[in-house]
C-alpha cells in the first residue's frame, strides 16, 4: 500500500511540476491540459496548490528571512551613515 501511496504521490508531485513549467512557458491552461492529457478540474487544482505554496512560501520569507536580513543591512549601513 505504501509503494502505491508513494508512486501516486511521484505522479502527482510531477504533474505539478509539469503544470507549473508549461505555466511558466506561456502555456494556457487548455493547452496544457491537452499537452497532458489532464481534465480541467485537476489543472486548477494544481494551480491553486502551486498558487498556495508560492504563497507559504512568501510568508515564510518575510517572517523569518527578510527581518535578519533586513538587520543586517542596516548594521552594514550603520558605519557608512555615521562617516
């Protein structure tokens, strides 16, 4: 059961992949869904979680990264300014 879940999973985690990529390209989502041969229901699916990642990702960005880096800017303009 576990090497189906798995191998699903694969499937799945390409079709995405897929998706974003011919997305990128400047592929419509009729022509990707003809490209690969995907019902309409599962391409937006796909590009609401792609849509959702990108967006986790961007919060965790600006929560965690951007104020360290942020800081580290300013302490690295600190003497700059003070000349």
């Amino acid at each position: 059961m576990k090497e189906s879940n798995t191998k699903m999973k694969d499937k799945l985690n390409w079709r995405r992949n897929k998706v974003n990529e011919l997305s990128v390209r400047g592929f419509s989502q009729a022509e990707i869904l003809r490209m690969l041969e995907i019902s309409e229901p599962n391409i937006s699916r796909d590009i609401e979680y792609l849509k959702q990642v990108a967006n986790d990702s961007i919060r965790n960005h600006m929560g965690k990264k951007l104020p360290y880096e942020f800081t580290t800017c300013i302490s690295g303009l600190e003497p700059c300014i003070n000349e």
